[in-house]
C-alpha cells in the first residue's frame, strides 16, 4: 500500500463544480537568518458534494490525477468558516 499525502489548510475560493481552492500554510526555517518564515501553497482540491464554504478548514488526501492540476479530494472538513 502505498503512502497518500495528507494537506491541511483553508478554502480561499470555490473554484468551479465540485472544487475548492485551498491554501495551505507551512513554516521554513530561514536558510541565512535562521528564523521561521511562512510559505503557501495553493491546491485544487475534489469536492464531490458540493459542501465546502469559503473559510472552511479542511484535511485533504491525495489521490489519482482528477483533471490537469486536481489531485487532492476532501477527507474531512475540521471547521466551519463564518458566513
């Protein structure tokens, strides 16, 4: 069995049916000054029901190319966003 990356982040936009755009934060260390920066990533993310909001924080799991630049789809949704 194979090991399925798993991302975290929050929606930032509906992009389209049944898809989300997620952004997804994480902290380097900065190779020369040595203090922690924040890097982003934004992926697209499969969302078969339709039930992601802007906001939302989510866990997202890796899976076979669904389009061209799709291939992560939703495993939980862990908060809401506010409406």
């Amino acid at each position: 069995m194979t090991h399925k990356r798993e991302i975290q982040g929050v929606v930032v936009k509906r992009s389209g049916d049944k898809t989300a755009s997620v952004l997804v934060t994480r902290s380097v260390l900065h190779p020369k000054y040595h203090k922690t920066v924040k890097r982003f990533k934004k992926y697209l993310i499969h969302d078969e029901k339709n039930e992601l909001n802007v906001g939302d924080s989510v866990i997202a799991i890796e899976c076979r190319p669904l389009s061209k630049t799709k291939s992560f789809r939703l495993k939980t949704i862990l908060a809401t966003g506010v409406k």
